[in-house]
C-alpha cells in the first residue's frame, strides 16, 4: 500500500518542478510583454491604471487621513518652537508686501484703464475642482500623486494642477472617483514657460530631481537667478501666466528651476478648468463639453466656485 | 474521517494569505502622503523586502503569480511603466529560490547582507528599465539614495514579520 502513492509522488515531483518553472518563465514574459504594450498601447494602460486606482482611492483615501494628522502635529509642534522667530520675518515681510500691495493697486487701475482703451477680450475665466491629495506614488522613477476626485467631480486629462503657490503639474490619467496628477518634476513633463521680465519663451523639463531645468532656451538672450517663470500657454495645453517657480542657478549643467511648490506640503490641489483641448484633443480624448457649461462642471458640493 | 469545521478552514485560509496580505499592505503604505521633505523622492521600496522575506521563510504561501500581481499593482499605483515591478519582483524571487540552499538556516545578518546584494542587483535593472523604457538617463544619485533607505528599513520589517512568522505561522 505504501509503494502506490510514493511511487506515484516520485513521477508527479519533476512534472510539478517543471510546471512551477514553466509557469514562472511564463510570468516573466508576460512582465516583458507588458512593458511592450506599454509603450504601443498607452489608452490600454491608461484604462486599466484608472480602473485600479478607483478600486483603491478609498483605502488610499481613509489610510491617509491619519498620516495628515500627524504631520499636521508635527508641523504645529515644529511652529511653536520658531514662534518668535517667524514673528520678526512676518513683520518685515508684511511692511515689504504692504509696498507691493500699493503698487499692485496702482498697475490694476492703469491695466483697467489700458484695457478699455484697446477694447481688450478676456479670457475664459476658470472653473476650480478641490481634491485632496491621497496617494503621493513614485519614488525615484516618477513624480505623481493620486487624488480624491475623478470624471463625476468634472476632472479631465490635461487639466492644471496648482495650489495658492503655484503649478503642481497636470491631470496625466483620470478614473471615475481618481485621478493621477504628472508634478513639473517628472521627466516626462515638458511645459512651454516664459521667462523673466523680458519673456523668453523656453521648456521648463522635469528631470526627476526637485530641480527641473529649463531646456531650448534661445541663445543670445539672457537669464539670471531670480527671474520668475510662468506659464506660456504655447500649444495650449496649459493657460498662460500660471506661476511655477524661480531660476535658482545659471551655469554649465544647465539653468535650475526651484517651484514655488514644495511636494512635502502637498494636500489639497486645485484642478483649473479652463475648457482647453490643446495638444490632448486627440481622436481618443473626449471632446471638450461645449457651450458655457465646461467652466462649471460641477465638483463635489461647495467646491467649485469661479473665482 | 471528520471534516475540519468551517472556522478552522477559514483560519488556515487566514494563514496562509498571510504573507501575500502584508505584501499588498506595504505598497499601500508605500505611497501615503508623510508629508516629510524630501521623502517622497527616495521612499524605501518596502514591498522588495517582503518579497524577499516571504522568498526565503515561506515560498509556499507567497507563489509566483501573486507576487506577479502585487508587482503589477506596484506599478499601477506608482504610476511606473506597467510591468517594470512585476518583473523585478520576480527576478527577487526567482533569484532567492534558486539559492535556496545559501538561505536556509543563516543568521539574520547574513540575511541582511544578501538582501544588500539582491536589492543592489534590482534598483539597477529598475534603473536601466526605466532609463531604457522612457529613453532617458534617470538620475542614479536618487536611486541610490532610494536603495540605502530600503535597506535600512530591512531590519524593522524583517523583524516584524519575523515575530509573525512565529505566532502565525509556526505550522504553516
């Protein structure tokens, strides 16, 4: 009786070594082939990725609760220390912003005036989504986030993403409750900018690093630390005039950019809509809705507002 | 012969997705927002410990396809190039399995040093992955700051699931 099953133990082992290793080299492959259809396909993949990240949102959503708490904690705890310290700076900031508001009045009015003489046309003013970030993915490949609010709340590929500081980056993918915002740090994000007073058009790249650099600058024009960059508008994929950031450094390696938003303090994200097709109104995008209803698609509750 | 009851069957279920569970928690945790300065850049790659981990302790209950999966879901998460996770996840377990005889029985620091080594050969092929994938140089500094971090995270994870292992899954 007991030679039957070993026997037969003995004929299933290597069948069943073989099996496991074909299974194993079978699931390499389809790893490969997926890298492949990756780079063929990208609505597949984009498809699928928004259908998982919606699976998740809510787990990503209730486990990052807490770690916002905590950091809030923290970053209470960290103010208290410097209480005194941040008082003198804001003192000195408030006299140094109490001359710019002046001056700001002074250049609102004269525009106004300049405006109404030219007989100047608007643009489309925007529509606001709030979401707030759940999922900041990446590590050292890709710059990314996962927020709370997809195709029901009014987002769309191709959106700006920005907070009160400046541009963040833009919707990449979107699902039907989530959707994934590309940072300007990425490597694969390029932005046509303007740079400086003298509004130099150039590419602002992500290069992966918290530095993006500005690429296809025009020789013979100049650019120093400290010029402002903004958003171009050029090919019009973005609304012009967005703040990004500063120029940090001018040498060799390239002209640094340092954003005005630092990712760590990334919580609520503000999705501009400002009806813009541009480069993404390929046959597989939707159309833009029409008429005025795409400045107000409607957000969650209280959440879209014009400005 | 007695059927084992409903509970007990659940139980053992319970058990034994134990270690494909926590893999799947850890890319979870993975990408929650710490709001720390500079993190986010270099976060540890917690799920390649596990995956090691489970390799060496319990490959039976961490098969090859689930650990497929999770690399896969990896990828969808992050927003990494579908399939680059799921390949080096497997290249992990499919290296510790096959020197399974190197493993068996070794303290914990020699653990750690062959989880050095196999967590250096994977950020590399990520890194030519990536950089070949999206015809780009990515910048190693992050990758090698990223590879420093997710071994020194080693040590906590492995523990902890070590005193698992232990109250869990002694007779798995």
């Amino acid at each position: 009786m007991a030679r039957g099953p070993r026997s037969v133990s003995r004929l299933v082992q290597p069948i069943r070594g073989l099996a496991q290793r074909f299974a194993f080299i079978g699931l390499v492959a389809t790893a490969v082939g997926l890298m492949v259809l990756g780079k063929a396909d990208l609505i597949l993949m984009d498809n699928l990725r928004a259908h998982v990240t919606d699976a998740v949102a809510p787990i990503l959503e209730a486990v990052s609760r807490p770690a916002d708490s905590i950091a809030k904690a923290v970053d209470q705890v960290r103010e208290l220390t410097a209480l005194h310290k941040e008082n003198v700076r804001l003192r000195l900031n408030e006299a140094r912003l109490l001359q710019w508001q002046a001056a700001a009045r002074r250049l609102e009015a004269e525009n106004k005036n300049l405006k109404s003489l030219l007989n100047f046309v608007p643009g489309p003013e925007p529509g606001f989504i709030t979401a707030r970030v759940i999922a900041d993915a990446g590590g050292a490949f890709v710059h990314s986030l996962i927020l709370n609010a997809g195709t029901r709340d009014g987002v769309a590929k191709g959106q700006a993403a920005m907070t009160g500081e400046g541009l963040v980056g833009r919707v990449a993918g979107v699902g039907s409750r989530s959707a994934r915002i590309l940072l300007i740090t990425d490597f694969n994000s390029r932005i046509p900018v303007l740079v400086g007073p003298n509004r130099t058009r150039a590419i602002l790249a992500g290069n992966n690093s918290d530095s993006p650099k500005l690429v296809h600058f025009p020789s013979g024009e100049t650019v120093s630390a400290g010029d402002r960059i903004v958003t171009s508008g050029h090919g019009g994929a973005l609304p012009p005039e967005l703040p990004i950031g500063i120029v940090t450094s001018v040498n060799d390696g390239g002209i640094g950019v340092l954003p005005f938003v630092q990712r760590n303090r990334l919580e609520y994200i503000r999705l501009l809509d400002f009806g813009l097709a541009g480069i993404l109104s390929a046959p597989s995008s939707r159309p833009p809705a029409s008429g005025n209803k795409k400045y107000f698609r409607g957000g969650r509750t209280g959440n879209t507002k014009k400005p | 012969m007695k059927q084992p009851g409903l509970w007990h069957r659940m139980d053992v279920l319970a058990r034994h997705l134990t270690p494909s569970m926590l893999t799947l928690a850890l890319v979870i945790i993975n990408v929650v927002p710490l709001h720390i300065p500079g993190l986010s850049r270099v976060v540890p790659l917690l799920p390649l410990i596990a995956v090691y981990h489970w390799a060496v302790f319990r490959p039976r209950l961490l098969p090859a396809y689930a650990v497929f999966l999770i690399g896969l879901f990896q990828d969808i998460l992050t927003g990494a190039p579908i399939g680059v996770n799921a390949l080096v996840f497997l290249a992990v377990y499919g290296t510790v399995l096959s020197q399974k005889q190197f493993f068996i029985g070794k303290s914990f620091f020699i653990l750690w040093l062959g989880f050095s080594l196999i967590a250096a050969g994977a950020a590399v092929f990520n890194w030519l992955a990536i950089s070949i994938l999206n015809l780009t140089l990515v910048e190693p500094k992050t990758v090698f700051f990223q590879y420093l971090l997710t071994l020194g995270c080693f040590p906590v994870i492995a523990w902890a699931f070590m005193r698992l292992q232990r109250a869990f899954l002694r007779q798995v």
